[in-house]
C-alpha cells in the first residue's frame, strides 16, 4: 500500500462523497430535552461543527452541513454564544461547559435510534441531567 492509501485509510478526507441526509425526526426529538448546558427547556438544535474523528465527525466538508447526529439540544441563548466566538473558538465554547460535545451527541443519537420516542425522551433527560448533577449545575424544580 502506497503511502498516500496509508494516510487516506488511517485519516480520510474530511470532504464526503455525498451529503450526509437530513434527519429531520431526530432534530425535532432533540426539542423534547432540556439543555446540555443549562437544563432549560425551549431548546434548538445546535450543530458541533468542528471535527473530532474519532468520534466520527468530520467537520464540515466543502459545501456541506454537519450531520444531524451531531446536533445537540441549546436554549437560544447557549446557541447564539456557541457561535458568537465570544469564549474563542467552538471547541473552545464546549471546552468552557466541560462537555465533550461528539460524546454527548453519540450518546443521544444511540439512545434515539435504540428507543422509541417517549423511552428514548426519559434516557436522554436522563444522561444531560446526570452530567449537569456532575458539575452542580442541575436545576431544581422549583426554578423556571
């Protein structure tokens, strides 16, 4: 094997041959959960557009979007600031929330493709509550 065919299979190129599909059932299932970040409901999909391979993602490829598996559930407010730049880069953004956003996205994706919708809704809640318990960032109840 040449070594451009080495280099090609350990890292492919970030550009895919085809646009990945829309998912349009996941992105409206991801508005059923709170935010990754806050735990407010009322969120938008946000998509982690910066590459991570090992996690499968690519970045964005010329003239194409991210997949949709790689959104994750942002109240408007984390999202503008997501991609405002005002914490520096997007990985920047995400490494400020302590959350490695490709893990958190394969997490959900698996769990919606595993489940059907009202388990797949609970596990989900489940997993970004977890995480926001692990940070002391967990909302009560009782706040709106």
């Amino acid at each position: 094997m040449s070594g451009f065919r080495v280099a090609n299979f350990i890292r492919p190129d970030p550009t895919p041959v085809r646009r990945p599909a829309k998912k349009p059932t996941y992105l409206a299932f991801l508005h059923h959960l709170p935010c990754a970040v806050s735990g407010v409901y009322g969120v938008q999909a946000a998509h982690v557009s910066y590459p991570s391979t090992w996690h499968g993602a690519f970045g964005r490829g010329k003239g194409t979007k991210v997949p949709d598996r790689f959104a994750l559930p942002l109240s408007p407010a984390e999202h503008d600031l997501q991609h405002s730049g005002k914490l520096g880069s997007e990985r920047d953004y995400w490494a400020s929330k302590g959350i490695e956003p490709h893990e958190l996205a394969n997490a959900l994706w698996g769990v919606f493709c595993d489940f059907d919708e009202a388990e797949a809704i609970v596990r989900c809640t489940a997993i970004i509550n977890q995480r926001l318990a692990s940070v002391g960032a967990l909302r009560s109840r009782d706040e709106v």
